[in-house]
C-alpha cells in the first residue's frame, strides 16, 4: 500500500482579527460542516472573505473538498479545544469517517472564514509497543508470499512510513514466481483475488471501510489509500490493519467482537494498490494520521517449508499457518 499524506489547506490572509465570541465561531462552524457533509463547496466557498476566495477560487475549493471527503469521509462529531495564534483561530478537534483531524477556523469582522487549515490530530501519549503481545495465526489459508517486509528499505519500502513501518504485502504465487495465473490484466486472474482473510486473534472491530471500487491491474485509486479496510483492537491495545479488500465483501461490523478465525472479508485490489494483495500491519493507535508501527510477530508458522515459532517474515519468504 503506498502512501499518500492526507491533503491540508492553508489560506489565512492578512486581514486576520482576534479572537470573536465563540457563538459567532459555533453558528459558522456548524453551517461550514453542514455544506461539507452535503458537498455544498459552492455555499462553503460563498462563506469565504474576499481574500480567500482570491487566494482559493472556487474549482481549486471544490477539488480540495472533493479529496478530503474521499480520504477522510463526513464529519461526524467536532469538539472545541483551543484559540490558537493569539485567537486568530479557533481549533476543532473533527471526528470523520475515515479519520481524526483538526479543523482550525479563522473569521474576519464580518464573520467571513478569512483562513482554514485542516491536519491530522495528533493525540498525546499515545502508548510506545515495540512488538504485539497478542499471540498471532497468520490471517489466511494456504501458502502467500511475502511481497515486502522486513526492516530495511530493501526489504520493505513501507519503512519511511511512521504508521506502517513494519507493514506486510502479501500476495500467491504459483511455482514459476508469478501472482497470476495468465498475463494479470484482470482481478480474477490473479490468485490472491478473492481469497478468504481471516481473524488472527480474538479482538474487537474498530473499522470498517467498505464499497471503494476495486482497481484495474496496474492502476491506482490514491484518494483513498487503504481502501477497503478493517482494523481489530486487541485485548492488548495493538490495533491490526487490513487493507484492500475486495468491494462489498467485507463480513463484520464496526462495534463486533470476534474469535480468532472468523471469516473478515475477502482479498481484493482496491484503494492505492496496483494487483490483488492483502496488506496487513499493526500500529499503537487507530488513526493511521497519527499512528506508529509496531512490529509484527507471528506465532506458529511455517516459513519456506521449516517451522517458525514468535516469528516476523521478510520479504520473497512463503509463508503459512501449520
């Protein structure tokens, strides 16, 4: 899974006034999320000052909404933390869809937005894990290759990742080395597709992403980069991401426990992702914006044909459970 950073705006202009009452902040914000959730960007833009609708006209307004609402999906729930910049801004922590971002809102005089600047939010002390303590099964039947993994960049370009440090793509090959069982033009004629992926511990569903589109082989959907996902919190708080299952086929709820085992969906080729793959890592936290990755040992496996026990693969190993 490649990454690609969630989008931010800036656009504050110099006619920028201290703080106003928090009434004013609260009606303006709540109209702001209410044509955000309806992909308005035509009234969002009509509440800019005259500044900022020179600095962000209003196709470059709808194209940055049109992304974030991609990536990040509707709001949700927004929380007033702070004045910031000597009151310039007013800070709202914003829960959405898909992540937990900060959504920082300047008014002039007039109660006109004169500035807007959205990133992720960054939680403090967030738990340090090294390793997972949950004891793992691998997360599919059959043998699957480890197409990157490892702690070196040769290994695993995911290293320069925060969150994904230490992630996994895992594909099937046949006996001559290939993914694909004809020349991998479609989805069906690669042997991950459609595979099962399974629990690899007890845990509780946190989320769930599902209906983005699969790909065609060798394209890329980079506005939403995990595309269909689920993501399990263990009894340890390590919290397992899965990513790119096929469309429409995930089988649990955001909200669910589940038992080691139990059938989550099925390999698919959607989100930023070129063939059929499944791409599995661990982080210290739920939000990928702001998570670490913690390194992933796999209980009882077999690795190139010899068993492994508290074991992490490494890339072109074949892989799976006794």
């Amino acid at each position: 899974m490649q990454n690609v950073s969630l989008a931010a705006l800036v656009f504050a202009t110099a006619n920028l006034f201290a703080q106003v009452e928090t009434s004013d902040y609260k009606a303006v914000s709540a109209k702001f999320e209410k044509h955000y959730n309806n992909s308005a960007y035509d009234s969002i833009f009509s509440m800019f000052s005259s500044e900022m609708q020179n600095a962000l006209p209003l196709d470059k307004t709808t194209n940055f909404f049109t992304g974030l609402q991609a990536q990040a999906g509707k709001i949700l729930l927004r929380d007033f933390l702070k004045y910031e910049q000597q009151g310039i801004y007013i800070v709202y922590k914003t829960k959405f869809e898909r992540a937990l971002l900060t959504v920082n809102i300047a008014l002039d005089k007039s109660l006109k937005i004169s500035g807007l600047f959205i990133k992720p939010y960054v939680e403090s002390n967030l738990p340090k894990i090294e390793r997972n303590a949950t004891k793992l099964k691998l997360p599919f039947k059959e043998e699957w290759t480890i197409f990157w993994g490892g702690d070196t960049k040769e290994l695993n370009y995911h290293v320069s990742n925060q969150a994904q440090k230490n992630a996994f793509d895992i594909v099937i090959m046949n006996e001559s080395g290939k993914p694909f069982k004809t020349d991998g033009k479609a989805n069906e004629d690669c042997y991950a597709f459609g595979k099962e992926l399974l629990a690899p511990c007890d845990g509780e569903v946190v989320l769930v992403v599902d209906g983005v589109k699969d790909n065609v082989p060798g394209e890329f959907n980079a506005m939403n980069v995990p595309g269909n996902t689920v993501i399990i919190k263990t009894d340890n708080n390590e919290y397992l991401f899965f990513a790119h299952f096929k469309q429409h086929s995930i089988k649990v709820k955001q909200g669910q426990k589940i038992k080691q085992g139990e059938l989550l969906g099925l390999c698919g080729n959607s989100g930023n992702s070129s063939e059929p793959h499944l791409h599995f890592h661990i982080q210290n936290t739920e939000n990928m914006n702001v998570a670490t990755g913690v390194k992933c040992y796999f209980d009882n496996i077999v690795v190139n044909g010899a068993p492994k026990t508290d074991y992490s693969p490494v890339k072109s190993e074949k892989i799976r459970n006794p």
